[in-house]
C-alpha cells in the first residue's frame, strides 16, 4: 500500500493506493496520526483504493485514529464496492 499525504495550511488530503482492509489499518492510521497539530481539515481521497472492507469505516469513525476529536473528515472518490458499505 502506498499513501501519499498533502498538506496546505489546515487542510490535508490523504490518499491511499491499493485495497483497505485490517492489514493496511495501521500505516493509514499512522498517517493521520502524524499530521500535524495545526491539521483541522481531513480529506480521506479514495480514487485509488478500489476495494474497502469494514477497516475503512474504522479508519474514518474512530476519534482515536485522528488524535484530535476537532478534526473534520471527509471521504471522496468512493468507488463502487467502497460506496456499498
């Protein structure tokens, strides 16, 4: 899995390349984990993860993933299977 992290002032795109589930858990959460401080928009842009199982709503529900409950998320680029979650 590859994860390319974007940062512009209070916002932050990430954007992970492969599949989502429970093995790529953790290298997505420390991506958000490490954004910095000053990060209160979250964009989780998902054009190139084609499959998600439940990990992604993990990924995107848990407070704990983001370490700041002030942060805004959002989910673009949902693909087919994704969006059926």
């Amino acid at each position: 899995m590859n994860i390319t992290t974007t940062i512009d002032g209070t916002r932050a795109r990430i954007s992970p390349h492969g599949e989502i589930d429970y093995t790529v858990l953790p290298p997505l959460r420390a991506a958000a984990a490490a954004l910095p401080v000053s990060v209160t928009d979250l964009l989780w842009d998902l054009r190139e993860a084609p499959f998600m199982d439940v990990a992604g709503l993990h990924l995107f529900f848990d407070p704990a993933t983001h370490g700041s409950p002030l942060l805004r998320t959002t989910v673009t680029g949902l693909g087919p299977q994704p969006r059926r979650l």
